[in-house]
C-alpha cells in the first residue's frame, strides 16, 4: 500500500512537547504546527494521519485502522513476577534492538513524578507495595497511586516517546495493576470478590492512550525465582524483602492465577518467554525478532 506519497520527504517528526494535548485524533493545524505541512505523523494511537499539502489531516495508513497485526510493535510491556527476569530481559532486549538499529527507551517500572516518587518509597517498605501502618495508605489510596504513575507515564513519558519514533520498553504496565493489586484488595477485604474489583480496574485503566502492542511475560519457575531474589541486592528497609513466607507464596499463587486469565483472554497480545534456565540473550532474541517481523511485515504492507 502506498504510505501517502513518499516524496513528501517524510520524516520521523520532532517530539512533541510532554504536554502535547492528550488526544487521540489531532487537527490537520495541531499536526502541521508540529511536523510542518507534508510531513507524515507515523503514529497517533492506532491512528495514522498525513498533514496534506492543503493542510488537512487524512488518514493514510488504512492497515492501521483496528488492526494492531497491521502496524509496528512500538511499545513493549515487560510482565512477571518478582525475580523472573523483567528488568534484565528488557535491558538485553534494548542492547539487542540497538545491534540491529532500532531506536528504543528504557522505561522503568516507577517514574520520577511524585507518583513514582511515593512509589518507590512504598515498595522498600513493602515489597508488595501493600499499604503498611503509618504510611497514610490504604489499599485503595494505594491502587490510585499505582494508576496515576502509569498514567503519568502514558501521557508524559510513552506518548512522546513513541512519537518520536522510538520503541518503548516498558518495565511493567497495565496488566501488572490487574495481577498485583486483585489479590490485595480482595484478601484485605476492601473490594468483595475478583470480578468487582477486575471490573473497577479495568474502568481506571481505559483511558490509557498507550496500551502495550506487545505484552512480554516474563516466566521462570518459583524455585528459581526465590533463589534470585534471594541473591539480589537489597535496599530494601522491609526486613522480609528477600525471604518467601507462606503468605508472600499464597500472593504469588494468586498473581499466577490471574496472570493466565489476563493471557487466556488476549493471547496474541503476550509473548511467553522461558527465562528459568536459559540464558537471558535467548529470550532477548525472540523478543527483538517479534518486533522486527512484525516492522519488516508491516513496511512490506506498505
Ligand atoms: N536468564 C537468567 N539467567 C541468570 N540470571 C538471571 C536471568 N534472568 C535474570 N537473572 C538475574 O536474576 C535477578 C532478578 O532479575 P530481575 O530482572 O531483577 O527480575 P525482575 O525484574 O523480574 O524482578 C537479577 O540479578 C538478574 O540478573
Ligand atoms: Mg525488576
């Protein structure tokens, strides 16, 4: 399919500033302010629109329209539990797309607003991030506090990141506010059972603008995952930290639960990777070669 003209001289635009207007469809003047007139804005959502020499916007790429097999990977999810291997596989997959010239960002799991701020004081206190005595916290407080910085980062940190270009890997996203925080508010009995609180979650999350085109699990076996967190440094002030109680199993039990609910239900969102024995550049290697079939598929489309 023909991109719209290429001899416009297409160009990957210039970032848009962080408060660009939060959006999914811009006016042909917004586009044109920032790109200039025959540039071409590669991706607005799902949607592609081309600043026309006239200066109205049309839609040019039709194989984007509601089809998220028809368009590039841009953002990358990183989902597992603790100790799998999210942080380092998302580092191994950075350096490998840069090996073969994708440009992608590294997007940790908290922000550096004063949500992620508060986030990550909240995590060394508890490594389930569950509310603690005197944190001025209670498990709904806490949910909002863990939705705002995502939306903090969809709208401040992914979206322009992703109009410039780039590909983002994102240490947790979406997802892990429904594996984490279910089984919280259920057994502190704040939210009466799974399906109200799904439902709840699912309502605070649906104005994301950026919802991950590819959904990395990360899985390793509990064995091997205790064993690593067992290893890994600590800075953290809750005593418990690298130790696996009872309980702590019973939360990983529950997150396991509702993580294969989360696959079952958009199988072709996710990709699996063994990352238990195997070395970590294997996994790396079929995460880059998903987002690159899917970039030379889609530039064949075109
Ligand atoms: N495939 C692997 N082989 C050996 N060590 C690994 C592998 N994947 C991760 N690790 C190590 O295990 C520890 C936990 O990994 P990390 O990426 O921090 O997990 P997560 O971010 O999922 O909690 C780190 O020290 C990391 O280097
Ligand atoms: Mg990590």
């Amino acid at each position: 399919m023909d991109r719209g003209g290429r001899d416009d001289g297409h160009r990957i635009p210039a970032p848009f500033p962080a408060a660009f207007p939060r959006r999914r469809v811009l006016a042909a003047q917004e586009i044109t302010n920032h790109i200039g007139k025959g540039g071409l804005c590669p991706l607005l959502d799902c949607l592609a629109l081309r600043a026309c020499r006239d200066g109205r916007a049309q839609p040019c790429i039709a194989v984007a329209l509601g089809s998220r097999e028809g368009i590039p990977i841009m953002l990358v999810a990183f989902e597992g539990q603790d100790g799998a291997g999210k942080t380092a596989l998302l580092e191994a997959v950075h350096a490998g797309l840069q090996r073969r010239g994708i440009a992608s960002v590294m997007l940790e799991e908290f922000s550096d607003s004063p949500y992620g701020r508060q986030l990550v004081r909240a995590v060394a206190r508890d490594k389930f991030l569950r509310p603690v005595a005197d944190d001025g916290a209670t498990p709904i407080t806490r949910t909002l506090e863990e939705v705002a910085d995502l939306y903090y980062f969809d709208e401040r940190i992914i979206g322009p990141a992703l109009a410039c270009g780039h590909k983002g890997l994102k240490d947790r996203h979406r997802d892990t506010i429904f594996y984490t925080l279910t089984p919280t508010l259920v057994t502190s009995g704040t939210i009466a059972n799974e399906e109200r609180v799904l439902g709840w979650l699912t309502a605070l999350c649906s104005e994301l603008l950026h919802p991950p085109d590819l959904t990395v699990y990360v899985w390793a076996p509990l064995s091997i995952r205790l064993e690593r967190i067992a290893r890994r440094p600590g800075h953290f002030a809750e005593g418990r930290a690298h130790k696996a109680s009872d309980e702590d199993r019973a939360v990983f039990a529950a997150r396991d639960r509702i993580i294969a609910w989360l696959i079952a239900k958009e199988p072709t969102r996710f990709l699996t990777v063994d990352n238990g024995e195997h070395p970590i550049e294997k996994g790396a290697q079929e995460v880059v070669e998903a987002i690159f079939k899917r970039q030379t598929r889609t530039e064949d489309a075109l």
